[in-house]
C-alpha cells in the first residue's frame, strides 16, 4: 500500500515490493491468525510448548482455505491500488501537459522548484517542457525522502514506546501473570498497540499517496476517494475473514489447545506445592518469591506468540525467553 503515485521502472519496482511487504504486514495486525499457526510447526516455536498430552489435530483444511480467501483479498486489493495508481498517472500527465512548475536557479546554476511561504510548488500554465520536469522529478524525489525520514522516525518512536509500555507492565505484574485478569489486561494492550500500529501504517500510506500530487484539487478529490473505497474494502474483507467458517475452526482449535495447556499449567503447579512442601523453608521462600521468567509457561499461545512478534519474548534460545 505504501505506493508512490508516479514513478519510473525501478520505482514502480520498488512500490510493488512495498505493496506486498505491506499487505503482508496488514494482516499481521489485523489479526494474526495464519502467522500464529504457521509458527505452530516452526521448532522454534513449538519447542516451548512442554505438551504432556496428545493435542487435536491441526485444522489444515481450514488453515489452507483461509490463506486461499486472504490470498484472493490481497489480490483484489493490489488491482484496486494499481487501478488508483494508474488514474492518478493519467491525471497528472494531463495536468503537467498543461501546466509546469516555476523554477528558478539553483545554488549550483541548475533549475529548481520555486515554492511559496508554504513550500508548496508555484504552478504556471504552459505545457512542461523537459529542464522544467527534471527540476520537479528532483523536487518529487527531495520531498519522498523527506517524508521517508519522518515517517521511519515516527513509527520507531511509536515502536519503542509501545514496548517499553508492555515491558513495564509484564515487569510490574510479573508474579501475577498467571491471573485471568491481568491477562485480559495484556491482552488489553496488545490489542490497543495493534490498532494504534495499524492506524499509523494507514496514516502513512495516506501521506505517500498524495506527497508528490500537484495541487490541484480535482486530483487530491479522486485520490482521498479512492483511499476511501479502499479502507472500506480493507474493513469488508476483514469482517469477512473474521467472521469465516475457516477462522472459527482455527480459533476453536487455538481455544483447545489453550484450555488443555492451562489443565497442564494447574496440574504442574499443584506438584511443584506437593514437592516444596517437605522442602526447608528458606528454600522454600526463596523458590516462591522468584516468579517464572517463561512465559509460556504462565501465559496462553496466543499472549506468547504476540509478545513474540513484538520481540519482547525469544524463543531461539532457552535461556533468552525473558523480557528483553
């Protein structure tokens, strides 16, 4: 989705790329679903599930159907997108053929882009002619790396806030995260992180859709329209992949799992009580106020699995699985 509106072949290369990274990142966040149960058969994921009892068998027909009905979402959304995309080329061809950028030299005798008090390009009727459109190409490609810089600030700033927020609060609850209601308040702030995370991303798709548009109100109008149509696609599709058969099967599947790790969980920490029974006191005190630092072991799949994808929990090595 992050899609430059004009650009040449390397550039339109490079959109396409950011189109599918996106598309890929869009659907982590709104929901998760068939990167959770990927990782399930990724070793390095299942290997810190310690499972004392034979799980249900995985739903891979629904598993399979769901990637199928996402993969043919993707697709409808990417031919809207270039759809958008060529519209918009055609009507800036258009405008550039009847119109130009002032330019003026620059502070190397080369022409540049003469701007307002607003920085905005000063526009002139007459048909661009070609030093005219090498100087607002370079004025397009200062402005996209400008934005770029912004952008890569603000979703870093965003990045670190929100993990060090979860971080403070696995910290400060960290002999309580076996609580039904403190994870329903993690849960809580994963979800929060998500959509902010998710808003962001939209946010900054927005701004390069219209960065390097000239200003011309007929243009921006068929450019806001056209994102909208595509967020109400975006939330159509969403709903209906929520709301699937597929999705329904793979969560009851994950709820399984859940329900029977958390009998396990009961059932290992009533032994650990038989054992520290007879124990010495000292050791035993000693013992008890150290809580676990493996998730996996107090929190459900799905708490591990998101923290794991934020990078606040690790599991490539046993003894990384900690708040980092």
């Amino acid at each position: 989705m992050l899609i430059n509106t004009i650009g040449g072949g390397n550039q339109q290369a490079k959109t396409q790329a950011a189109l599918k990274d996106n598309e890929k990142k869009f659907w982590k966040t709104m929901g998760e679903t068939s990167d959770i149960y990927s990782k399930r058969s990724d070793p390095r994921t299942t290997q810190r599930f310690d499972w004392n009892f034979e799980p249900p068998p995985y739903p891979e027909t629904a598993h399979k159907n769901l990637q199928r009905l996402q993969e043919g979402h993707a697709q409808q959304r990417q031919q809207f997108g270039q759809n958008l995309k060529q519209q918009v080329a055609d009507m800036k061809q258009e405008f550039f053929a009847k119109n130009h950028y002032a330019t003026k030299p620059g502070a190397d005798g080369k022409l540049q882009v003469a701007v307002n008090d607003q920085g905005q390009p000063m526009v002139e009727a007459g048909p661009e002619q070609a030093d005219q459109k090498e100087a607002r190409e370079g004025f397009e490609s200062k402005k996209r790396n400008v934005l770029n810089e912004r952008q890569t600030a603000q979703k870093d700033t965003f990045l670190k806030d929100e993990k060090a927020n979860i971080q403070q609060f696995l910290q400060a609850n960290a002999a309580d995260l076996n609580n039904p209601a403190i994870q329903a308040q993690l849960q809580q702030l994963i979800v929060t992180t998500q959509k902010k995370a998710f808003q962001l991303q939209q946010n900054h798709e927005d701004e390069r859709w219209k960065d390097d548009l000239p200003p011309d109100g007929e243009m921006v109008a068929t450019v806001e329209g056209g994102l909208s149509q595509m967020r109400a696609m975006e939330e159509q599709q969403a709903g209906v992949e929520e709301n699937s058969q597929e999705m329904k099967d793979m969560m009851e599947h994950e709820q399984t799992i859940a329900a029977m790790l958390s009998e396990q969980k009961e059932l290992a920490r009533a032994q650990r009580e038989d054992e520290t029974f007879l124990q010495d006191p000292r050791k035993m005190m000693a013992s008890g106020s150290q809580p676990s630092s493996d998730f996996s072991q107090v929190l459900p799949g799905y708490l591990t699995n998101a923290l794991y994808n934020m990078e606040i929990y690790e599991i490539e090595q046993p003894e990384a699985q900690r708040v980092v």
